[in-house]
C-alpha cells in the first residue's frame, strides 16, 4: 500500500462522517467547519513509506478575534502567514490512551484507524473544541497555565504572542507579570535577536492601545 493509496482510504473513511457533522474538506485529510468564533478543524497526516504508512491526528480551533488582532492589529501578518489556527494539538494530549501516531500495514489497518479518529471526536473531540471557543477558555490555558500550552503547541514561540494578544483583548490586570512570564519563557528556550525584539516592541508599546 503507497502513501497515496493510504491517504485515500483513510480520506474515504473520515469524509462521510465529517459531513454530516458540517465540516468541509478544505484540503487532504483536513476538515474544517466554520462557528460563530472563527473554525473548527481535524486534521489527519499520513507519512512513512510503502512499507509502513503512519498516521497523525489533529484538532484545533482558529480564534477569529486573536488572529486579526496578531496580524491586523498587531502588524504580525509574517509572523503568523504559516499559523493560523490558534490552538491546534496532538490528539494524544486529549486520551491518556491514544499514541501520537498510529501504524497501519494495509487497507485493514486504515479502516481501524478511520475508527478509531471517529470515535474520538465522539467521546473527547468536540468536547475540546467547544469548550477552547470562548476567550476565556482560551485564555485560562495561554496565560494560567503556559507551560501546559507550551507543551501542547511543541513549544512553538507564537503561543507567547497568542497569550499576550488575548491578555490584551481581555485587560487582564496581571498584563506586566504575563509579559514577564511569556518573555522569560522565550529567552529560556534561546530565542533571542529578532523574536524577543518583536515580542517586546509589540506588547511593551501596545500595554495602553485601546482595543474598544
């Protein structure tokens, strides 16, 4: 079984189901549906060779009001030209059980792991994607808990940007300590030069914008 013929199967697997819970095939094995906040999106990717295909899964959410604030607002449009869904994750962070990546040898093993995708949007997926809609959510994860998001975003330096933006959206009164925080965890992961330069010029100059 090549790649391509395992992408297929998994796609002819996952479309049907996608469907008719309103997400629309934006791209291979990429799923999106619009919400009143921005998008939804599952994603699936499968690598390896004709020997062994592996299969990734993914969900996330794309919050409307942070992105345009990072690249209109802000002035961060080639910052985030590659990244625009604003929590997008490993569906192994979600189930304790579920590896990173699952392998599949034939046309069996794509069928089990269609099943396997479905059945984890049913228990744990949608679940996480409504709960990360609402700003506040989003927020508790980005600024009250930055190491967790750290993690769950591979330690991406834009997650830093993320959480500063939505402190700013919501006057959070801690923005001083957060800006500490999230520039002590870039410098800590040696991201220093322009990126640290970017994070202060935007977030020290834009403490006092109003957003109203």
């Amino acid at each position: 079984m090549n790649l391509n013929q395992a992408r297929a199967l998994l796609h002819e697997h996952l479309h049907p189901y996608f469907h008719h819970k309103k997400y629309l095939e934006k791209g291979p094995l990429l799923f999106e549906r619009k919400t009143s906040f921005g998008k939804s999106v599952f994603i699936a990717t499968v690598t390896g060779d004709e020997e062994m295909a592996y299969v990734k899964f993914f969900t996330g959410i794309r919050h409307d009001l942070v992105e345009l604030t990072l690249t209109n607002t802000f002035g961060l449009t080639e910052y985030f030209k590659n990244s625009s869904y604003s929590l997008l994750l490993n569906w192994s962070y979600l189930d304790q059980n579920a590896p990173s990546f699952l392998p599949s040898k034939n046309v069996n093993d794509m069928t089990v792991i269609g099943d396997m995708a479905i059945d984890f949007m049913d228990r744990n997926g949608f679940d996480f994607l409504d709960h990360y809609k609402d700003l506040s959510s989003l927020d508790r994860l980005f600024n009250d808990t930055p190491l967790k998001v750290a993690k769950w975003s591979s330690h991406n330096y834009l997650h830093c940007f993320r959480a500063m933006a939505i402190a700013k959206l919501l006057s959070r009164q801690d923005y001083d300590q957060l800006f500490l925080t999230h520039r002590t965890y870039l410098e800590n992961r040696g991201l220093s030069g322009p990126i640290i330069e970017k994070f202060d010029s935007t977030f020290t100059q834009l403490k006092k914008l109003s957003l109203n």
